[in-house]
C-alpha cells in the first residue's frame, strides 16, 4: 500500500536528485523509497541474493585473491619507483 509523503528538502537536492533518476531511469519516489528501505533493513542478511551470484560465491579461491594483491603491489611499486 503507498502513502503520500510531503518532505521539505532543499532545492538544488531536489533537482539533482531528479537529474539522478531521471539518468538511472527512476522515479524519484522510488528513489527515496530505496534509500529509506536501504537504511531501515535490521539484518543484513535480508537481501536477497540472486540465485546466479549464490552460485558464483566461493569459486576465487581467497588464496588467489591475495597473490593478485601483492602482483598489483609490485607492479605499482616499479611503475612509480
């Protein structure tokens, strides 16, 4: 059920808060809601994860993680040393 809600918010966030969803191609009332709904969430563990990245999750082993860390680290070091 949706509820009219009257805000006072100044004016140049209003309108950039419309150039920004009209650019995502959003209204700004779900926007807002979003973002309210985003702050209020008790347990992170309510978002929902789509089925396609719960199947993804695990398959970089840590391990790889931290070499390609410490490639970037040296690479970086040459490139600025």
């Amino acid at each position: 059920m949706n509820t009219k809600l009257t805000l006072n918010i100044e004016k140049h966030v209003i309108e950039d808060a419309k150039a920004y969803a009209k650019i995502n191609k959003i209204s700004l009332s779900q926007l807002v809601e979003n973002y309210l709904s985003s702050l209020t969430r008790k347990n992170k563990k309510d978002i929902e994860v789509s089925p396609l990245v719960e199947s993804l999750t695990g398959i970089i082993p840590s391990d790889s993680v931290n070499d390609h860390k410490e490639d970037y680290y040296d690479y970086l070091n040459r490139k600025y040393s």
